[in-house]
C-alpha cells in the first residue's frame, strides 16, 4: 500500500521507498521519511496529500506520495 490510499489521520509505518530516482531518494531521506519511520497523512489533496513526518509537515504531490510504501 502507498500513501495515496492511507487513511487521514492514521500513523503509518515507512516499509520502502519505491524509486529508481537517487535524487527522489535523497530528497525523502532529508525529509525523515526513510524505511521505519513513522508518517501520518494529514489530508488528501488533488494533487497528492500533506503528510507529518517528525513533527514536521510536508504537501507532497501524488508521484512521490506513489513511492512511499507503507
């Protein structure tokens, strides 16, 4: 499952992140979104979803919310 089929509000767990972008990598790991870590959608939007990871929140769009498996 990824994030755009997350519910609002539940905390999830990070499993894997998808992609054979290195700099999409580098950028979610920057973010704190890595495999283990905890993220909570906050809200879906249409063109992706706004996310809390570490007490921060981010709006990430629907291709990067795609290679977040939770």
């Amino acid at each position: 499952m990824n994030l755009l089929n997350a519910s609002v509000g539940e905390e999830y767990i990070v499993k894997d992140i998808v992609t054979e972008d290195e700099e999409l990598n580098s950028f979610l790991f920057s973010l704190g979104c890595y495999s283990g870590e905890p993220i909570t959608v906050i809200s879906h939007k249409k063109g992706g979803c706004v996310v809390s990871i570490k007490d921060a929140r981010y709006n990430i769009d629907n291709e990067l919310a795609q290679a977040i498996s939770i």
